[in-house]
C-alpha cells in the first residue's frame, strides 16, 4: 500500500520524532516557555530515549527490512524492538499535554503519537510488534513517572546542595557504565550536565513562571542566542573532538553532551539575562560579581 502522496505524509510524521526534533522543540520549551514544564518533559524524555536504546541492544531485534529489503523507504540503523519513535513519541506529545494546560494539546498529542508509530510501520524500518511495544512502554512510563514525581521532588529537596550535585554526576556516570554506547554516552551527559546548571541556577536565582505576552522580539532574541551557543558546542565541537575511530570517542562525546546539557539550564539563561533578553515572569540567572561567588553558593 505505497503511493507518493502517503510517503511524503509518513516521511513528514517520522522527522517528529527523530533527534534533530528534540533538539529543537525541548531547547524552546525551556528558554521561551515554562521552565518548570521543559525540566520535566526533557527528563522523561531523556529517560525514556536511554530506557529503550538499551532494550534495543538486550533483545536485538533485526529490522523488517534484514528480511526484505524492498521495504525500507527511511534511512535507519540499529535495531528494532522497540520502536523509539513511537515510545518517545508517545512521551513527547502525551506529557506535553498533560503537563501543559491547554486542552487542546491532548487529541493533538494523539493524533502526532499515532502518526509517528504508524509512519515506522509504513516506512519499512519497524514491525507492528515493536511499535505497539513502544507505545506500550511509552504509556508506562508517563504513569510511572507521574506516580514518582512528587516522591522524588521531596527527596530531592531534602538532599544538601552538594548531594545533589554529586547525584547530578554519578547518576548518569552510572547509568552510561550499565549500558556504553554512543546515543547512551549522549542522554546521560545531556542529564548530568542539565542537572548541574539546574542546581547552580537555583543557588544563583529567583524563581517565576511562564513568559509575558507581547515580548516576541525578545523571545526571537533568546532562540538566536540559545541555538547560536547550542550549535557551537553540539556541533562544532564534534568537528574538532575526536572521531568515531578513536580511542576516546565516548570520553569527548560525553563531554560535549554534558557542556550541551549545562548550556540548555545555565550557560543560555545567564546570557539571556545578561543581554536584557529574560523578561520578568520567567526563570532566570542573576549573574554573580564573580565565579568566587558562586563557588561559594554552591558550598
């Protein structure tokens, strides 16, 4: 069942959940939306991504099209079981709806979920099985995390600046000595790195919420700002690091992703405010007089 209108529908559909997306969409949820809304959506996310890639190489499942090739009409790698466009999908679209208080969000999330899932199927690169196991995960995932939240923002809070710091980087060190790998290496640096401009921004400023109505140049400001620096560091460190044949690929590429992560919480806020582009009403970094300074905070 192919014509060229449904493949260019479904080619569209699966780019939604590709990495590039999430680069771009979790990025704008933190710099021009609610802060507090793209913390949470971006660890679930992260979780979700690590969750599924190390499923993938435990059952190794081969593609549909190691058995027919003529299928495959996307390229794609790796294996197949389960589908992580359809899990993360599922997480992207139906947290950001439940998260977020627009109602409308949900049978768009929906709609978006389903047509990630089903433009696998159709693009040749997953069976029906592993999309379903996808979304199955996926919605597991979003219970569990909801049910886990409030126990784990308590306990959290309840931990010391330097606890928490230390939990920032060991958590994630963890996870990547279970499970090395390339796109692990990238989620769990992205997380600690995150998680480190996460806990100096709160040393360092007051809290808010949400972005003002009628600030559109500044918000145009941040965007070029935050993914000016995003793609000096994401981008342009991959051009002079290391290659993949190297003996410390894994070591500069889980560097990279940890500058990248404190960028997205830190770096890009600082400097927003620092340029007069964080208006009042979102959360923001209150630069200090010195690095002394907020050494000192930290401690």
């Amino acid at each position: 069942m192919r014509s060229p209108v449904a493949d260019t529908i479904f080619r569209g559909g699966t780019l939604l959940g590709q990495e590039v997306f999430y680069l771009l969409a979790l990025p704008i949820l933190l710099w021009c939306g609610d802060l507090r809304l793209g913390v949470r959506l971006s660890f679930v996310v992260m979780v979700s991504h690590y969750i599924n890639i190390s499923l993938k190489d435990i059952l190794a499942q081969p593609r549909p099209f190691a058995f027919r090739p003529e299928l495959q009409l996307f390229p794609v790698d790796g294996y197949s079981l389960p589908s992580n466009h359809a899990q993360t999908g599922l997480v992207f679209w139906l947290g950001l709806a439940k998260l977020a208080p627009q109602r409308y969000l949900w049978p768009l999330g929906i709609v978006i979920a389903g047509l990630i899932g089903f433009s696998r199927i159709y693009l040749g690169v997953h069976f029906p099985s592993d999309v379903l196991a996808g979304w199955v995960l996926g919605l597991v995932l979003l219970i569990g995390s909801g049910l886990a939240e409030p126990l784990l923002v308590n306990w959290l809070g309840r931990l010391k600046t330097w606890q928490q710091a230390l939990l920032a980087l060991m958590g994630p060190a963890l996870l990547f000595w279970l499970h090395p790998g390339k796109d692990s290496a990238a989620i769990v640096a992205a997380l600690s790195g995150a998680g480190i401009g996460l806990i100096i921004a709160r040393r360092c400023a007051g809290a808010g919420a949400g972005v003002p109505q009628g600030e559109w140049a500044k918000l145009s400001g941040r965007m070029v700002v935050g993914f000016t620096g995003l793609l000096l560091i994401w981008a342009g460190l991959k051009v002079v690091f290391p290659q993949e044949e190297h003996a410390c690929f894994l070591l500069f590429r889980y560097i990279r992703y940890w500058l990248a992560g404190l960028w997205l919480t830190l770096g890009a806020p600082w400097l927003f405010n620092l340029l007069g582009l964080a208006p009042a009403g979102i959360d923001r970094i209150k630069p200090k007089k010195n690095i002394l300074d907020i050494t000192k905070s930290i401690r």
